[in-house]
C-alpha cells in the first residue's frame, strides 16, 4: 500500500470515528510529510474534518489547495450544510466555477435538511434551468420530500409528471418518494394508483401505504393491508400500533402490541409512546403501570420521550406523584415532559403548584413552545386571574410567540373567561392566522358577555365551520332566551348537512321545551333517538323536559337488550329528571327492576326524591327498605319518608320511622351553611344563636318573610320532620 493510500484509508477511519486529535495529528503529518499538494489527500482532509465538525480547520485546508476541483467544492458544501451553515454554503456555491449534479443535490438535501424547503425547490428549478446538468433521481428524491414538507399538492403533479418524462425506469428509492410525497400532500388515490402499479413493493412502500390507507379508507383496511404484507419491520408494527392509537382503539393498540413481542420484534421509543398513549385514552393504569415496569426491566435508560409518555399517561389517571417521581428521574427534560406535568398538576386543582413548576421551567435550559404557553395561559383562564395573564401576554409578546394560534387561541379564552371581552377581541383581531377555535372562542366569548350581535356577525364571517361552533351559536340563542333563533340555527345546521351531536340535540330539545313548539321538539327527539343519543344524560334530561320521557325508558329498555350496559351514574342521572320532572314512577321502577346490576344507594335515592315530589308513599317504603338494605347511615333517606308520610297525613308512619331512627342510632345532622363576606366566613348551624349579630340577622330575615307572604307565594314548611328533634 502506497502512503497515499495509507493517508487515505486513516482519514476515512478517523472521519468515521470522529476523533478531533487523531484528525489534527494526521494533517500535521501530512503536512511534515509534504503531501498537503495533494488534491486528492486534501479533499479527504477536508472530508474528515467536517465529519469530525471541525468546519474552521476544513475551511483553513480548503483554503491551502491551490486548484480546488469539483469535489473540494462539493465536500467543502455538504460540510457547511450539515453543520447548519447554509449561508456559508450559499457563497461556496455562488463562486463554483462549474457545478455537478452532486453540487445542486448537496444544495437542495441542505436547504430541506435545515428547514429550508421553499429554498429546496427554488435549487432544483435552478437547476432545470441551468443547461449544464440533467436532475437525476436522487434529485427529484430531495425536492419531492421538500415538497411533501409543504404539502403542495399541484407541485407534486408537476415534479410527478417531469420525473416521467425523464424516464427513470422503476426506481424503487423514486417510487417510494413519489408514494411518500403524495401521502403527505394529501393525494392519497395518487398515492395508491403508483403503489398498485409497482410489482414488487419495498418495505417502505409497504408502510407508506398503511398510513396512507388508515386515511384514505380508515383503520380497518390499513389492518388489512398490514396483514397483507409479505415482511415487516419493526417501522411496520410502530406504523400499524399508532395508527390504531390515534383512532381511538386502545384495547386493540394493546393487542397489537403484544402480537409484536410474540412475533420477536423490540419495541422502541415510537412503540412505547404509541402504547402509552393508547393506555392514557382508555384510563387503563395497570396496563400502564406494567408497561412501566417492562420498560424499566427490559430498556438500559429511560429516553425523554417515553418518559413523557409515562408522565402524561400518570397525570391523566390522577397519578400524579407517579408522574413527579417519573419526572424527576429522567437525566434529560424537554418541553413535552415540563408541559404534560405542568398541565396534569393544574388539571388536577393544584393551579399555584403548576405555575410554580412553570417559574422552575423558565430557570432551565428549555426552550418554551406554544403548548407551553397555552398550558399556562389556560391556567390563568382557571384561575380568571387576568393580572397574571397580563404579565403572561407581555411575555408570550417578548418571546416573540404572541402570532401562535394556540397562544393566541388561550389569550382570546383567557380574557373571555376573565370577564375582559374588549381585550379579547383585540387580541383576536390582531391575530394573523385564525382556526376554528379562534372563531368559535371569540363566538363563545361574546355570547358568555350577553352580545348576541356580535357573536353572530363572527358566526357569519367565518371561512369554515365544524359542529362546535354550530353549537355555540346554538348554545348563544337558547342561554340568552332566544329560542326560535335558536332552532332557526338548528334548521340551518341540517340544510348545510352539519352532521350532529349530543350537545346539538340536547341544546335543541331544550329551545323546544322553553318556547312550547312541540312538534319540532317531537321531531328532533326522533331524530336523536335514531343516531342513538337518547341513552346520553343530557339528551335524556331535555327529552324528559318536553314530555317524552317514555322515550328515555324505551332507549334504556333497547340498550339492555342489545346487551349495552349503562353504568350507575347514566341511571341515577336520567332517573333523577325523569322522576322529578315526569313522574313516571313505576315505569322507573320497572327499569331499576331490569337494571343489568344491582342498584346502589344513589339509584335508589334518586326514586326515594322524586316519591316525595310526587306524593308515592308506596314506592318511598320500597326505596327506603332497599336503601336500610345496602346498610345506608345517612339521614337523610329517613327523614325524606318521614316527610312523606307527614305530608300524606300518616302520623304513624312518621312515629314509626322516628322510632326506627333511634333503634339504629341514626342522628340528623344539622344543617349547616356559611357565607363570606368582607374576606370572613360566617358559619351557622340549626338553632345557632351565638353570631354577634344573630338579632339583626333574624330583624333582617322576618322583613324578607313578610315580603314574601305579600306575594303569596310564601309557604310555611315549620310542621316538615326536617325538623326532627336533635
């Protein structure tokens, strides 16, 4: 071996390993050895250097070769574009004196590599243009990928239709990239036509096409795509795992992830996070937990991003220690796992301890993002502390972050909730790009302030809609008293096809019920009992509200037979309204009879209250033996039948449950309330008489009484058993 092969081979090595001495060793025995006129040895000087990120020792021995050829040029350009230094790059590239296919591909792959894909694209039509060099495939490999970046879908035909003309023949590396480019931009049926045409797909085709499939037909025939595939890789399973994760499909995520292991493949951080996700929607912590421990048993380290899985899916489940311990055992945090903790804290009441954890964040070396800022914003919307969202829009301004949609989305709730409606709107109108959630926040907003107006001119500027901000306007009209405006929006939402919610039906039923159109009210209760939302709570109290309350029973009765099972609180919630504001007790007797399980204490108080209501003495026996059944303490339920009995004239029954409630030492407690006034909390118990001001107190309340006995409407309750002796 010559030496300048040796020279060669060491460079190469060294470029490889990265070693800064043994680089600056070999040039300075290249140089003692006078080999640095050497293009060829300079050239790999220059190579090894920028691999070693060394770019000012590179440039020096650029600088030193007299005749730079092409490939100093090109080596000299791909070492600035990987170091991030495209404007040094640039000015290489200005003063070439001939330029190669290799010197505008370096050009573009740096451009798109440093975030710079409009200036990718503007390379490559440089080079259409320039006689000299013919793109080849590895050039329109790097413009297509800048152009999925973007998502021009127009672009993406053309770069398609240039590349044929070309004639390639079926690259597979150009094939795949003309799928990837179409998937991204959202041309999934061009996606789909190139891939059935290829004869033998690679792998990365293979998974391109499942994503591109979970969009284009849904999660069902991705799976059956995957299943189709002739070998997998573990980008297969992370691809097929998160795809069913983000649709919502927790339990199969889990599934699958188990088939994963069977079949001998290693779960890596994409696949935990993807798992961990799957088990935060579905609020499964001992499936969490024990992934958890897998990962601390089979992984050397725990990485930031499955340590934010792990924070997140602890905070969701109200873990939140778990979470902390979780935290503060990752050597490295970045924005993610300080935001998922600072938003779990708050999510959980513990707003100063989450704004604590925030002035901690802005102490280390993290970058704050929009999230962040939103997180803490919506805080301050918790809290309706509008002095510290004014510190925090001045901050979000000097950030520089102030533009964000999501800021801005938060600073727009924020004065909202704040009761600061005029800074919300300035802050809206200064935003320079708006979604759906600006509008429907500022809509939201002046609705919440009583200016119906406004919220519906906003309403009527808006570029697009979704059925939330439907609702709102909905929800604007009925909350302020306007009903028949109100379902003149509903009309609306079924001529523009709006596809509804339970929120729409409940809103809607309810304008029915307050402003007595019946017939539309009829209507829309068949429609929502049609999609399968009279089982909803709120949907079932607005039916009840208009008199259908047989409706909700029949739901209930089709549910169970379907083998669908309601949980207590869908019963106690619709038994509560349909008692109290129906009546129809047996029929609710009969449901709590057919009850796929037992009932518990608050079934059974919800059909106890609405006996008293309603004056059934029968039924109130029933619902309190069960309740003295399921070994109930409380007082209430005895002194509620006591009532009933009283009110019904049965004296005995009254004596008898007295009786019983000393047998089984039951004891009223006494009623109790508390007012805050001047920041001192006034408490008061029954027959109380020790306030200071107790005199002025009754003087105050017997003139509220007889203003009340001058309406008439005043009756006396002294003879209820509310007033058992102590």
């Amino acid at each position: 071996m010559d030496l300048s092969q040796k020279f060669f081979e060491d460079m190469k090595a060294c470029a490889t390993q990265r070693s800064i001495p043994v680089a600056r060793k070999l040039h300075a025995q290249l140089t003692s050895m006078g080999l640095n006129s050497s293009v060829f040895l300079q050239n790999n000087l220059i190579n090894m250097y920028s691999n070693c990120g060394l770019m000012d020792d590179a440039c020096r021995a650029f600088l030193e070769i007299e005749f730079p050829n092409v490939f100093s040029w090109n080596t000299m350009i791909n070492g600035m574009a990987d170091s991030g230094r495209m404007r040094e790059a640039e000015q290489l590239f200005g003063k070439m004196p001939e330029r190669d296919n290799v010197t505008w591909n370096s050009m573009m792959s740096g451009y798109y590599h440093n975030g710079q894909p409009e200036d990718a694209i503007k390379v490559f039509v440089s080079m259409i243009r320039d006689r000299n060099c013919v793109p080849d495939p590895f050039s329109f490999t790097c413009v297509m990928k800048a152009c999925a970046s973007l998502g021009f879908v127009k672009l993406a035909f053309q770069l398609h239709g240039l590349a044929e003309k070309f004639d390639f023949g079926r690259d597979i590396s150009f094939d795949s990239s003309i799928i990837d480019m179409y998937i991204k931009c959202g041309a999934l049926n061009f996606a789909e036509r190139v891939f059935l045409g290829i004869s033998n797909p690679s792998l990365f085709c293979w998974n391109s096409m499942i994503y591109g499939f979970s969009k284009l037909y849904g999660v069902g025939s991705a799976f059956d795509l995957f299943i189709q595939m002739p070998e997998r890789d573990t980008v297969s399973w992370n691809t097929m795992i998160s795809i069913l994760s983000q649709h919502g499909y927790g339990v199969q995520t889990l599934d699958m992830f188990v088939e994963m292991w069977i079949q001998g493949f290693r779960p890596n951080s994409v696949t935990y996070a993807s798992v961990l996700s799957a088990c935060t929607s579905i609020y499964d912590l001992g499936w969490g937990t024990h992934l958890h421990a897998r990962i601390v048993r089979m992984e050397p380290s725990l990485d930031v991003y499955v340590g934010s899985g792990l924070i997140d899916m602890y905070v969701k489940c109200g873990c939140l220690e778990s979470a902390r311990r979780v935290f503060d055992k990752l050597t490295e945090h970045n924005v993610v796992t300080w935001t998922s903790l600072i938003g779990g804290i708050a999510q959980f009441g513990h707003e100063k301890d989450a704004l604590a954890l925030f002035k901690q964040m802005r102490e280390m070396p993290v970058a704050l993002d929009q999230f962040t800022l939103a997180t803490v914003l919506g805080i301050c919307s918790g809290l309706e502390d509008i002095s510290l969202g004014w510190q925090l829009h001045a901050y979000t301004i000097k950030l520089g972050m102030d533009s964000s949609v999501p800021v801005g989305n938060a600073l727009v709730t924020m004065y909202a909730k704040c009761g600061d409606v005029q800074s919300a709107n300035h802050t809206f109108e200064l935003m320079p790009i708006r979604d759906i959630i600006s509008w429907t926040a500022m809509i939201t907003s002046f609705s919440q302030s009583g200016d119906i107006e406004n919220a519906r001119k906003y309403f009527n500027k808006m570029p697009e809609r979704n059925v939330i901000t439907w609702n709102s306007m909905l929800a604007a009209y009925v909350q302020q008293g306007f009903w028949e405006e109100g379902l003149k929006i509903y009309i609306l939402m079924l001529k523009e096809e709006v596809q509804q919610d339970w929120i729409t039906f409940a809103t809607s039923i309810s304008a029915c019920a307050e402003s007595a159109i019946l017939k539309l009210g009829k209507q829309i209760v068949a429609q929502a009992e049609k999609l399968g939302f009279c089982s909803n709570v709120s949907v079932a109290n607005s039916v009840i509200t208009i008199g259908q309350g047989g409706k909700v029973i029949d739901t209930f009765e089709t549910m169970l037979k379907l083998g669908f099972m309601p949980d207590h609180i869908s019963y106690v919630s619709v038994l509560s309204d349909l008692l109290g504001r129906a009546g129809l007790l047996e029929q609710a007797k009969n449901l709590i009879d057919e009850m796929p399980f037992e009932p518990n204490a608050a079934v059974w108080g919800a059909l106890l209250g609405a006996c008293r209501i309603h004056g059934n003495v029968k039924l109130a026996e029933i619902a309190v033996k069960n309740l003295i059944e399921l070994d109930v303490d409380d007082s209430g339920s005895y002194v509620l039948l006591a009532n009933i009995y009283s009110d019904s004239g049965k004296l005995e029954g009254v004596s008898d449950m007295r009786k019983l409630m000393r047998e089984k030492g039951v004891r009223k407690n006494p009623g109790c309330s508390w007012i805050e006034v001047d920041n001192r909390v006034h408490v008061f118990t029954v027959d109380d008489t020790n306030h200071p001001q107790i005199k002025d107190i009754y003087r105050m309340l017997e003139e509220i009484i007889k203003k009340i006995e001058d309406t008439g409407s005043y009756v006396n309750q002294l003879h209820s058993v509310g007033q058992l002796p102590q």
